[in-house]
C-alpha cells in the first residue's frame, strides 16, 4: 500500500523483486488506504503486506483523525493477523 505514490518499480526490480507478482495499490486518501489494508488481510489472499505509512514530508504528519483511524483498523488488525496467514510489514 504506496499512499505517497513513492514506490519506485525500478528499484524494487534490482532488489529481486518480481514485478508480475507485485500489487501496488496507491489509495487517495489514509482512509481508503486503511479500508484496502483491512481488506486485503481479511481476504487471506496474500503472505506479505508491506505498508508504507510515512507521512509526506511536506505534510509533517497524521492528522488527528487519521491517527484516530489508524488506530482503530489496527486494532480490527490485530484480531486477522493473529488467526490468518497474512504478515504485515510497515
């Protein structure tokens, strides 16, 4: 998940990644991309989740309701993490 659009495939290639296996999903806002991480872990559909959650750096950082979001979908996480087989690296 790249809300900043700063995944760079050229980079991720000469690190070995496999591109034809690679999603990246660039939501428009924290809160869809929120909406797409519980999603994706919710459907079990994949082994690896990386989320690049890094505040843009002309932003400074979360608002409070992003925080407040963050928190309760990492909250609603928690649960699916520990009964699924999706791991989440952010």
């Amino acid at each position: 998940i790249d809300p900043h659009g700063t995944c760079d495939p050229d980079y991720l290639h000469r690190c070995g990644v496999i591109l034809d296996r690679l999603l990246v999903v660039r939501p428009a806002t924290v809160s869809d991309a929120l909406a797409v991480l519980l999603h994706l872990v919710t459907s079990r559909a994949l082994a690896v989740l990386v989320c690049d959650w890094t505040p843009q750096a002309d932003s400074g950082s979360f608002t409070v309701s992003e925080e407040a979001a963050l928190a309760g979908t990492l909250a609603q996480l928690n649960y699916q993490l520990t009964s699924g087989s999706t791991a989440v690296i952010s």
